[in-house]
C-alpha cells in the first residue's frame, strides 16, 4: 500500500465529512500505526455516518409513537379451551419432532459490554449457580448436552460476541474443553461495531490511532449471522430454527417444544415469549401491535397514562413485557440479509472513554448507537408471541447488587428448584416469608423442566433446613 497516496484520499474524505480529526496525530504514529488507523477509516461509511449523525446525535427526534398502537395478542402460558389444548399438544409434538430432527439450535447474544455489571471478562463466565458456582456458560452448555441426550441429537450453539470480547471468549470456551461440548458443534462469531460520537458529531478517538467504537446492538446479531458464515453452517447441518437469548438469564429454557411448535404451526418467522409485567411501569419493552404488526416499544417510550391503561377487567392493557427470548426462522436471517437490511437505530447517551483534542485519556458524554434485535419484529410476515412465567424461565443478571443482580438470580434459581422438587412431592423446607430454608441447584442433566423430576425420586435425600443440596 502507498501509505502517503492513501493518507491523502483518506484526509481528502475526512475533511469532505467533516471528521479530519481522526488523522490530526498522524506525525506522532509509526508505519504500523499509521496503516491501522488508515485502514479502520477506510472501512467507514461516511455517507451513513453522516445520514446517521443528522438523524441520531445532532437532531435527535424523541420518538414518536403511532396513534393506532393497540396491545398485542399472546398465548397464554397454559392451553384455556379444549380447541386450545388441541393446539398445543400438537405444537408440542411437533417442537420434539423439529428438535430431536437436528432442526432447533441454541443461539446466544454475548457481545455486550456488560458494563452495569462491572465483572472482569466476558459476562458468560459469570459464576452464578447457587452451590456449584458453574458460570453461565456452563449452564447453557450443559443444558445443550442433556437436551442432545434426550432428543439423541446434535443441538449446534451459535455464540455471538463483539470485537471487545472475542478473543476472551474464545480462550474461557477454550480452557473449559467446551464444557464437555464437541468444538464442532459450537460455532463462536462477532457481531459488527459502530463507532462513538462526540455530541457535536465527531467521531472519537480511543487513541491516536484508533477510533473508539463498541459493538452495533444485539440487532447487529441478524447481519452478523449472515457475514460469518453461521447461516450457512445451519443450512449445511439442516438448521431451520434459532433459539435466542441473551447471556445473562441463566434460567433460560433453550429448547421448548412448545413455543418451537407454536412458532411453526402459526408459520411465523420470528416469534417471542412474554411475561406479564409486575406492574405498569416495569423497565422492560412492551409488546404492542402497529398497523397489525408485533413491535416492542422500549419502556421509557410507552406515555404513562398508555402504561396505565386498563381493560374493562382491571388488566392492563400494554401488560406484555419482553424478555429478550425469540424463535428466528433462518430463511428469515437469510430473507432480512437478501435486501437492504437497515433496523433502525437507537442512541444512548453515555460515558465513552476517549482522547481529547491534545491526545489525554478522558471519560466524558458521547452517544453511542445500535440496533435492537426486537426491530426485527415487524418485519416478519408473522410473529405470535407465547406467554410464560417469569420464575421458571426469566432471571437476568443486569447489576452487581440490587434489582436483577447476581443476588436476585441466585435466589431465583433456588426458587425455581424448590418449586419444581415440591410439585413432585418432595418436602423443601421454607422460611417464615416463606422462601427456601436450603440452598437448591440442579443439574440439566438430573432435570430439565419440572417433569423430569418425578422420574428421579429415589435420588433425592431428605431435605433439612440450611442444607445444601446438588442434584445431577
Ligand atoms: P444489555 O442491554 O444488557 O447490555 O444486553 P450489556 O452490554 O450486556 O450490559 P450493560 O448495558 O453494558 O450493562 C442484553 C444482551 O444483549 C447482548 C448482551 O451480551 C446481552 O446478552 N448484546 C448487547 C450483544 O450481544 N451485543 C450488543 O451490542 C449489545
């Protein structure tokens, strides 16, 4: 490459879009820094990014919510009617059918930055099950396991990460031998970055010769299915369906017949499950239907008195909170990456580590951009959403203490056995406020759902208060 033709194309264009900032400590950098920094310019797109700076960081536009959204419909957790329990027993043998064919495999969003967290490395390996102290990632890879022995099939695990956390990831897999997964079988990629501005539109600087960017939104998953070949690893192995969600909720149920079923019989491309939310205001999206679509409409998106709005039975009529768990058809990945895929994006104001003008590290206010995955919604042809409860299947691992934090999921893990182990009849001894006097885990490969425990009955000691008890 001739360095000094392409730094100056390369300034010419900067200066076009206003950004010759990117090169001003150009003097200072070597060869291999000066190539580097070219090289990340050159892979930009100044027209979107000057689209992108009008419409996201200088003339940010609130949201604006449609007149005609009304409440989405859902299945209810359980079959109401016999037409109903028709319908899901039929989903259900289908989704057993569609898994132990090979067709379903487990897909999760780990390229976050998870900085409410503050955890060293990538937020997977997070230790977070009450008496073994496996991590995320365990879990998820030993739930996969006990879900190939069931079904006496291969289930594939797509891992999505960011240029931030890659290499770690790859090592923590690595130095776990796969969690006793074969290498082939779990296909780890990077989802794309965007990068981060300054308020007045500039694009920072991380150092001198690189720009600061951070990765494109768990929306970026859809292109970066496409890009790193994981779509055609599915088609190779016959992989229809993806089963999504996000590395944090260590109570996920990755592999549910129902909800498989229920997505396919009603021919849908991508669907969702659903919680009823604990109250109207809730800090998670709300499903809502625009021009007969599925949409999620961020919390602080929804005006409270739509929040607040009641149906003649006293239920809110926006209850439907979304947890981040999907079935995405492939042919959908492949129909959403066939045309101009553009999800919106979405801006967040936060504190970007950067160098000033003088090249001093600082923190300071910047907008940071990225797609969600739910904006994929309205563009399925259709899209059913299933409701579930949230203390079988939803414990997100947000914060360090406090609201979804280690503490709440741990807790939630222990409740979810208890509750299980209690509908089989075993006696969990409980406290006065009535959660469990014991310390509960059990493994995917003792029980996967609350069924698989009356089974094993002979296999469970009495249980004492303050014991704790590990169950595989
Ligand atoms: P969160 O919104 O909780 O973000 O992501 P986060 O980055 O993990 O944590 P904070 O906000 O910095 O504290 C929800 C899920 O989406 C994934 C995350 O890894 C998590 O599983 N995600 C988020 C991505 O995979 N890529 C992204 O660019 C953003």
């Amino acid at each position: 490459m001739n360095t000094r033709k392409t730094y100056e194309n390369t300034e010419k264009l900067l200066k076009t879009y206003g950004q010759q900032h990117l090169l001003s400590f150009w003097p200072e950098l070597d060869s291999a820094q000066k190539t580097a920094i070219l090289a990340q310019i050159r892979q930009l797109d100044f027209e979107k990014i000057q689209d992108w700076i009008a419409k996201y960081v200088i003339n940010y536009e609130p949201f604006a919510l449609k007149a005609d959204l009304i409440a989405a419909s859902s299945y209810a957790p359980e079959p109401v009617d016999s037409q109903n329990r028709q319908k899901y027993a039929e989903a259900v043998e289908l989704g057993k059918k569609l898994i132990s064919r090979g067709k379903v495999a487990a897909f999760v969003v780990a390229g976050g930055q998870g900085t409410r967290l503050g955890f060293d490395g990538p937020k997977g390996n997070f230790p977070i099950s009450p008496v073994k102290n496996k991590t995320l990632f365990q879990i998820f890879a030993e739930t996969i396991s006990a879900v190939s022995a069931k079904y006496q099939t291969t289930c594939p695990w797509y891992v999505m990460t960011s240029p931030l956390n890659h290499a770690e990831t790859v090592e923590v897999f690595r130095s776990n031998d796969y969690y006793g997964l074969k290498k082939e079988n779990v296909f780890i990629f990077q989802q794309g970055t965007l990068p981060n501005f300054s308020r007045d539109g500039k694009i920072l600087l991380a150092d001198k010769a690189e720009i600061a960017c951070s990765p494109d939104g768990h929306g970026g998953s859809i292109k970066a299915l496409w890009q790193s070949g994981a779509v055609e690893d599915m088609k190779k192995r016959g992989v229809e369906f993806l089963s999504y969600w996000q590395v944090d909720n260590s109570l996920i149920n990755i592999f549910d017949p129902l909800f498989i079923g229920l997505h396919v019989l009603d021919e849908a491309e991508m669907s969702s499950k659903a919680l009823i939310k604990t109250g109207p205001m809730e800090k998670i999206g709300n499903f809502c239907l625009i021009d007969g679509k599925v949409n999620v409409i961020e919390y602080s998106d929804l005006p409270d008195e739509l929040a607040k709005k009641k149906n003649p039975d006293g239920s809110y009529v926006f209850q439907l909170g979304s947890i981040a768990i999907h079935i995405i058809s492939r042919s959908f990945v492949e129909k959403l990456n066939a045309g101009v895929l553009s999800l919106p994006l979405h801006r967040a104001e936060k504190k970007i580590r950067h160098i000033d003008k003088q090249g001093n590290f600082v923190e300071s206010e910047g907008i940071k951009l990225e797609s969600f995955v739910f904006d994929a919604l309205p563009l399925a042809s259709n899209s059913i959403i299933l409701q579930t409860i949230r203390s079988e299947e939803f414990a997100p691992t947000k914060n360090a203490t406090g609201v979804d934090s280690a503490e709440s999921a741990r807790r939630m893990i222990v409740e979810r056995a208890a509750s299980w182990l209690e509908a089989a009849g075993v006696t969990v001894p409980r406290k006065k406020d009535g959660s469990p006097d014991c310390v509960l885990e059990i493994a995917p490969s003792f029980a996967l759902e609350k069924e698989d425990i009356k089974s094993k009955l002979d296999r469970i000691p009495p249980i004492k208060p303050k014991d704790k008890l590990y169950l595989e």
